[in-house]
C-alpha cells in the first residue's frame, strides 16, 4: 500500500521568507502523481501544486515549487516570500496512475506564518 | 464553470438521528469521492464513484454509512443512527476520469450531539 508521511506537524515563518515543508511516500510503482494542497480555516481544499512522476523537471506555481527526489521518494514543497494568506494546513497527497481511487493523503503540516 | 458544492455547510444533530450530506461534482466530472476529516487530522477516503461502475465502498467505517450516485451527478453520503464518534468534517471530491488532481468542495461539517 503507499503510504504518504509529513515528519512535521507544524512549520513557522517570517513573512517574505522561504519555508520548506517536507513529504516522502512509499510506493512500488513507477508513474504516478504527487500533489500539496492547502486547506486553510474555511476548510476548502485548494490544490497548490503537481507533479507527475515521469516528469524530472520540478513544479513550479509562482511562489511554490517544489523538490522532487524519486528514488529518495521525497517530494518537498517551498514556499517564497510567504504571506500572512499562506497560513494553513498543507497536505502531500499521492495518487496511482492506474487506480483511479487510490489516492492517499498525509496527515498534514500546520503552516504558522509570523508578520 | 462552478466548483464542487456541498450542502449543508454545517449540521448539528442528535445522537440515534440519521443525516443525509450532499454534494454536486463539477460538471462533467464522472469521478465522485468522499472523505472524512476528523478534527486536526488527515483526510480518510470513505468511498469512490466512477461512471456507471460499482462504487468502491471500501473505506465506509460501518454499515450505517451508506451513499449514492444519482444519474452520474449529484451524491448523496447517508449516515444512519449517528454516533458521536462521527462527528467530523465530510469532503467531497470530483475529478475528470484518469485525470491526476481531485477538486474538493468546502465540506460539511457534521456535529452529533
């Protein structure tokens, strides 16, 4: 089964400076997609960012990108010149390319960010 | 085009009571989800819709969880004689077949009493 892990269950940062927030999964197939989401208080899920496994070029959405490793499973998301909006919960979600209903979540990272 | 959507936002109900949670895809969408968050934790995937298929109730925690899929479209997720344990926030999901991404809708907060 993958599995996805988020080591940190809360991050803080200064506004206007870059925070790393980390994610590694567990998995035996080689395609797949890996995605961070945001969920900040109003609980809406917005997606941040994706990555398709095939691809070796990391994503990148303005002020996110992230660190894909794929043999080290990591999939690392930074933020840049974060913002007081950032705050949130983060979410490392894995999907399988070939089951469409597999898709696993980690348990989320709170993002604090300090004006 | 409009997002997903869930009614209602927010549900207060009495322990033994049974709820209905609904939730309209994007157009389009024939993948439905539902997931359930339980306070400051991560998301547990409850059951998945594809066209006309047989859903996948896999993740359904018992048999008082129950859901449907109306003509490819709107769903309803059915919890009967709620417990207190079931109080959680349920999310709704849809995407395109085989796409990568899922579009959530704002949840429905359930509270058992």
């Amino acid at each position: 089964a993958q599995t996805v892990t988020q080591s940190q269950p809360e991050m803080s940062v200064q506004e206007a400076e870059t925070v790393t927030l980390s994610c590694t999964y567990d998995t035996s197939e080689s395609d797949y997609y890996l995605f961070w989401y945001k969920q900040p208080p109003s609980r809406q899920m917005i997606l941040v960012i994706r990555q398709e496994a095939y691809k070796q070029q990391n994503a990148t959405e303005n002020r996110f990108s992230v660190n894909f490793q794929k043999a080290a499973k990591s999939f690392s998301l930074k933020i840049s010149d974060s913002q007081l909006g950032d705050a949130a919960m983060y979410f490392c979600a894995y999907r399988s390319l070939y089951n469409n209903n597999d898709m696993r979540f980690g348990a989320g990272t709170r993002l604090t960010v300090k004006p | 085009g409009a997002g997903v959507s869930q009614s209602p936002s927010n549900k207060v109900t009495e322990k033994g009571k049974d709820v209905e949670l609904r939730c309209d895809p994007i157009s389009g969408h024939t993948a439905l989800y539902w997931y359930r968050q339980s306070l400051g934790q991560g998301l547990e995937f409850l059951i998945y819709f594809q066209g006309n298929s047989a859903p996948d109730k896999s993740g359904l925690p018992s048999d008082r969880f129950s859901a449907e899929r109306t003509g490819g479209s709107v769903s309803t997720l059915t919890i009967q004689r709620t417990q207190q344990e079931d109080s959680a926030v349920y999310l709704c999901a849809s995407s395109l077949p085989w796409a990568g991404e899922q579009y959530f809708g704002p949840g429905t907060r359930l509270t058992v009493t």
